[in-house]
C-alpha cells in the first residue's frame, strides 16, 4: 500500500474550501487500548459483550485484545477465553496486538486474522515499553510480520511517540519518517500514527502527514491515533481528514492511555468524532446512539462516568 498515488473518494461537499472524503473506517480500540489502562479488571463475559455491542453498533473494525504477558498487562490476562467467546461477525476485523513471535503462535492457534505490532520512533519509549532500542524492536517484528503476511494475515502496525515523548520532548518529523518508512517495508498492511502522549497540534498533524506521503507512503495506508490530554484531538482528527487520511482510531467513551507513559490521557472518543464526522456528512457506518448506550453501560460496570463530552450531553 505504498506509493505516490492517493485512492480517497473526496465526495462531500467542501468544508472551507477543501474536500473531505465521503466515507471513513473506525478502528474501535476501547476493548484492548481502552481497558488495558483501567484499575477495574472487567469479567471476560463483560468484555465479549463489549466488543459484541461494538459490532452491533456498526463498527467492521474492532481491535480485541492483546497478546502480551499477563505480567506487563494484567488487564488482558483472559485474552485466549476472550477470543473463545467472540464469534466473528461477517466483514468484521478483529486485530489482536502480538509483541513477538510467541504471541504471533497464539494468536494464530486462536484463528485470528488480523494482528498489530506496536512500535516507537523513539528510543527511551521503545526500551520502557519493550524493553529493547528502536533497532532491536524491528528486528523482532520482522519475522512476526513476514509470517504473518505469508499466512494471509493483515499487519496493523502503530507507531508511538509520533509528535512527542515525555522522556524526549519534540519527536522531529525526520525521525518519524525514518520508522515508518521501515515499519512499511516490512510489510505491513497499514501503519497507525499515535500521538501516544496528546501533544499534537494540527500544524505538526499536517507536517507529519505530508512528510510521509512525501517519502512515499500512501495516505490511504494511514490512520491517525489520537489523545486528548491538551483538547486537541478532535482538532487534529479534523486536519488528518482534511489531508485526505480515511482511518481513525477511536475508544468507545474515551477510554485509554498508555501504562508506559504516565502523562497520557484518553484516547478519542468514538462518539465524540462520530458527533463531528456526521455533522460534516462524513459516512461512518457507526450508529451513534448505540455508541452512547454502550459507553454508559460500560462506564456503569467501571464505575466511573464517561469523559466523552458527547456521551455526558446524551446521558443528561
């Protein structure tokens, strides 16, 4: 999926001036990104209902679990009995993140057919988080990536500490480039720009954006991952679809952060950029009641209420 050549459908009406695609994919991250950073560990029934409710509500592309040690992510230690429970809905994806070669095994004894390998453009996160360099790290998910491809299997690749690091500060754009372009070439099917920390700004949004696609990387290969610790995450998802970018990840209610970054807040809301895709005439697919309805029952059983300013307005 690499290239010069840009395949989005700009077919709704300009907004100030410029296009905006017709139709965008939302990859729901709220049962893996979203409740691995949760004090309450949920029952594996509630979480198969989860991830059940987001399908219902219309989403094709819902990332599961993960495959990491129970050690690092005890939140997701019942990843194997989640898998069970889940029966795959047809046309729906479900990644499941895979740190190694191990997990791969599992993940693929388990009949998954999409998985993600998470990476860093820098390295103070790559070592706090995998425990190895930037180097190292990609050395590991060469094979992981290049099994997983020979199976049949698509690659969601993320790439951390995007626009910032709390160890590091400024992540230059070159730098970015210099990973993704890598992560890229080993072959995986899409690559997820995380603004892991949520100190992007729409200016910095649209040099990375452009820089990549400069060097080569198509625009139809990305998504955009971002958190709203300074409010602009909705800003910043505005931009990315104004570049022409047709993949957001999102996390029912607003849930998530990083266990490896304590600075990080939550992840986009799903609702809250369901609320100003539909107002632009963007399609979604997503139900935003539903979305509404299943956030308040999720926040019920974390017991705590949902910092989606659209799921408050709804509730109220």
């Amino acid at each position: 999926m690499r290239g010069e050549a840009v395949a989005v459908d700009f077919g709704v009406t300009p907004f100030d001036g410029l296009p905006l695609p017709s139709r965008v994919t939302i990859c729901e991250v709220g049962p893996r990104d979203g409740l691995q950073n949760e004090s309450t560990v949920l029952p594996v029934e509630v979480k198969a209902e989860f991830v059940d409710r987001l399908v219902d509500a219309g989403h094709t592309v819902v990332e599961t679990t993960s495959m990491v040690h129970p050690k690092w992510v005890p939140q997701l230690a019942d990843a194997e009995d989640l898998l069970r429970m889940v029966v795959p809905a047809p046309g729906v994806r479900y990644p499941v993140l895979v740190p190694n070669e191990r997990g791969l095994d599992r993940a693929l004894d388990l009949g998954v057919r999409d998985i993600a390998v998470f990476g860093s453009v820098t390295e103070t996160f790559a070592r706090r988080n995998l425990n190895r360099g930037v180097d190292e790290s990609l050395e590991m998910f060469a094979p992981v990536v290049a099994r997983a491809r020979d199976a049949g299997i698509g690659v969601r690749g993320y790439l951390s500490m995007v626009f910032g690091d709390p160890w590091e500060g400024p992540v230059p754009t070159r730098d970015v480039v210099a990973v993704a372009t890598r992560m890229m070439a080993l072959g995986c099917t899409e690559l997820s720009l995380g603004d892991t920390i949520g100190v992007a700004t729409p200016g910095r949004v649209e040099d990375v954006l452009d820089a990549l696609v400069a060097s080569g990387i198509g625009i139809d290969a990305l998504a955009v991952h971002f958190h709203d610790t300074y409010g602009q995450a909705l800003s910043n998802a505005l931009t990315a679809l104004r570049r022409g970018v047709t993949r957001f990840d999102t996390s029912a209610g607003g849930l998530g952060g990083c266990p490896y970054a304590g600075s990080a807040t939550g992840n986009l809301a799903t609702e809250d950029l369901l609320w100003q895709l539909h107002g632009l005439g963007v399609e979604t697919g997503v139900d935003l009641h539903r979305m509404v309805d299943t956030s308040i029952w999720l926040a019920g059983r974390l017991g705590r209420p949902s910092p989606s300013r659209t799921v408050t307005a709804f509730a109220g």
